[in-house]
C-alpha cells in the first residue's frame, strides 16, 4: 500500500547551522590536497522519521560577477537519519584537489580574486558564504530519485562559521628600531627600519601548514595616546613563518623593513619622542601602532592575499644611554681655515667610540662650546652616520668667545688655547 502524504506552507529551506569545521592536508595520489570536514544541524519540526543514503554535492564559491559561481569543489554526505521533529546532523566531507583557475585570477578592474575576496570576508567576520547544490549523481544507487532531482535543482547560500579578524592577529609591533632623519639632500619625511614581529592566529579548526611569505602594513603611531605620524610599508617585504611550540593553532611571522617613510603629523610630539631617545637617559620609550597588515598567505592549493587585517601593538625604542656614561671624543686635528681679530673658523676632526648597537643619522647639529663656565664658541655638525665602534667626525666650529661671555669668555678662551699649545688641558664641554 502506498500512502502520499502533502505538506502545504513548507519553508523554503529549514533553519540550520554549520557546527563545526575542520580543515587539514592530506596526500591523495602523491600529491597534496585539502580535506574538509562539515557538520550541520538542521531544524526538522516534522513528524517524519526515514533514513537517506549518502548524497553528493558540488561547493562553489563567488565568482567575479554579481550571481556568479565557481565550483570549487566535491562533497559527500554521511548517511543521515531523520528522525520525528528532532534536529538533523549531517557530516559533509570534501576533497579539494586543485584550485580552478578563475578562482585565483584577478577580478577585471579590481585588485583581488574571488578567493582572496572569500578570505578577506572569512577572516574580517563578514558574511564568507559557499553555495552548495547536490551533484545529480545516485551515488550508491539507493537515494530516491526525486530527491537526487530535488538537491539537484537547488543552490543553497551557505555561511560559513566566521573568524573575526580582532582575533587574528594576537599581538603586533616592531623591534630593532632605527629612525633616520632627512639630511641636506635626504627626502622630506623621516625614514625608518625595524624587524616588524606578529603572532597570527589561525581559525580553530584549520590545521593546514600556511607559511606568510610577504607583508605589507599601513599603521598610525602614537605617543602616550598622542597620534605623531603614520608609518607606510608600501612595498612587500619578505616574512619568515614558524609555528610557535606548544601552540600548534599560533604562527609567529617576522620580516626586515628598511627605510620605509614615516609621516609625521606632529611635529611637537615627535620632537618630544626624539628628546626622550637622546636625553632619556637609557629609558626605554613605548610608542603605540594601530592599523592594517596585507599578507601573502601560501597554502597547499596556492598563493592568496588578504587585505586590511586589523593589526594594533607596540614599539619599544631602546633610549641612548646617559652622554655622560659615554667615552668622551678623542681630538685627532684642529685646521683653522679664516680668522677675525677676535673669533676664527676651525675645522675639528674627532673620533668618537659608540659602544651601542644603534646607528644614527644626524642631518644637521649645533651645539655650544664651553670653558671654565663660560660659552666661547659653537660647533656644527651635518649628515653625520654614526654606527656602532669607532666614528670619525669633522665639526665646523666657530671661535667667538667675546660675544657669547663677554670679557671672562675671552680670558677662558686664552686660557684654553694657552693650555692646549702648552700640553694636556681640559676638555671641552
């Protein structure tokens, strides 16, 4: 006996929700592939009860054009068993072997491709969906025909569990900092080079070896909540990846930029950034970074780019230790080059011992000279590299005690020079 059974007002499609989601590599034919894994728990308010065969289906992702699709990959259902008015789970498993070409080719006009789209979606929390419709194939020969048919002739938009990019990049900041500024014939803005330093998050679930290959970053910097200027890594630079031990789902990614422009917004609390680097005294100063990183992402499958991951952390500049501390600057020559009856020019060449790692580049320097108290000169500096050990220094300086002291600073001016004809003698200050 046969009994048909109607069912009017039928949703368009049951409340469901994907529960899980479990990405890794394997190696089918001796090559490498991706195996996914699916669970979905959909709503079932019906007094039926029947069991269905496995089912296939086929996965597509968003194309280039509005309602496109790319069939990306294959998927099989376990055998599911429904059961009166209780929640149906339905295991999905699909092997992606290859990635189809129009997948990873650039969008016409546009900077991305469709997966470097997907992802960006994914990993900012956005709406990431697959489309999924059933394959038309009976695969075991014993699902009903009309529902092969059915699956067939439908393609659900399915989400796809989101992991928001807050989470993805768990710390962000800069090490190894060296900040040049523009000489007589530098550019207009300060440059600067560092070890940029990211431990990167992976979605829970995904456990397929990902190596971040390049980096780019546009972030704001900041100083005690200041904002001072905004930091532009326009070009990609070359990243290491490494799986930090013990914590299999966190990368740690590291990369060298040198040079990278820095724009500064305010000049007052980037000069009082650079006081604290010269004059701190060896305390470290915490500078904050806020902004977006692109990384160049390798896969099993391929090569993608995801844009715009919020990336906010610090930057830790190791201060100049106290110039007091330092050893002072050895005289090598004195050269006179034009006299007054009062003052004369002189060129001083010196060698001063840097014990620090920090390099540095002073583009222009005027410092007052003194003696027994008294201001008997000045001294000048341009476009000085100052790098770790020995440096040699030629400063213009200019001989004027009268005035800057007055009567007293030409009598100490005589005595110093009286002193340095005749042997050792004080230095200067």
């Amino acid at each position: 006996m046969t009994q048909l059974t109607i069912i009017s007002d039928l949703p368009e499609l049951p409340a469901y929700e994907v529960t899980r989601l479990h990405v890794q590599e394997v190696e089918v034919d001796h090559k490498r592939a991706i195996l996914a894994n699916v669970s979905v728990v959909i709503e079932n308010p019906y007094p039926f009860a029947f069991n269905v065969s496995p089912l296939g289906f086929e996965v597509s992702l968003p194309g280039c054009k509005s309602g496109s699709h790319i069939k990306t990959a294959s998927a099989t259902s376990s055998g599911i068993s429904i059961k009166p008015k209780t929640d149906i789970v339905v295991d999905v498993a699909s092997l992606i072997r290859s990635l189809p070409v129009d997948l990873t080719t650039i969008c016409p006009n546009k900077s991305l491709s469709p997966i470097d789209r997907f992802l960006g979606s994914y990993l900012h929390g956005e709406n990431a969906v697959v489309y999924v419709g059933g394959d038309g194939v009976n695969h075991e020969g014993r699902a009903p025909v009309w529902l092969v048919e059915l699956l067939r002739s439908v393609t659900v938009p399915v989400p796809v569990p989101s992991h928001t990019s807050d989470n993805v990049v768990q710390s962000f900041g800069l090490s190894h900092v060296n900040i040049k500024l523009p000489g007589d014939s530098g550019g207009a803005a300060p440059l600067l080079s560092a070890t940029v330093e990211a431990v990167i998050a992976l979605p829970k679930g995904m456990n397929l070896p990902i190596d971040i290959t390049k980096l780019k970053a546009l972030t704001d910097i900041s100083y005690r909540d200041h904002g001072f200027g905004t930091l532009d890594i326009k070009e990609w630079i070359p990243a290491t990846t490494e799986r930090i031990p013990g914590k299999d789902n966190l990368l740690r990614v590291s990369g060298v930029v040198t040079d990278a422009p820095l724009d500064v917004t305010d000049y007052d609390t980037f000069g009082e950034v650079a006081r604290k680097i010269l004059f701190g005294g060896g305390k470290a100063i915490q500078l904050g970074i806020n902004g977006t990183a692109d990384a160049d992402i390798n896969t099993s499958l391929g090569e993608f780019i995801v844009h715009k991951i919020p990336a906010s952390g610090n930057i830790t500049l190791d201060a100049l230790p106290d110039f007091r501390s330092l050893p002072f600057p050895t005289l090598n020559d004195i050269v006179i080059e034009s006299t007054t009856e009062d003052s004369m020019n002189l060129k001083i060449s010196v060698s001063a011992e840097n014990p620090m790692p920090w390099e540095a580049f002073i583009p222009y320097s005027n410092v007052a000279m003194s003696y027994g108290g008294y201001i008997i000169g000045n001294g000048t500096i341009k476009n000085i590299h100052v790098v770790p050990g020995k440096n040699d220094i030629v400063v213009g300086a200019s001989w004027d005690p009268k005035p800057y002291g007055g009567e007293k600073g030409v009598k100490a001016g005589e005595e110093l020079l009286g002193n340095y004809i005749s042997g050792p003698s004080s230095p200067f200050s």
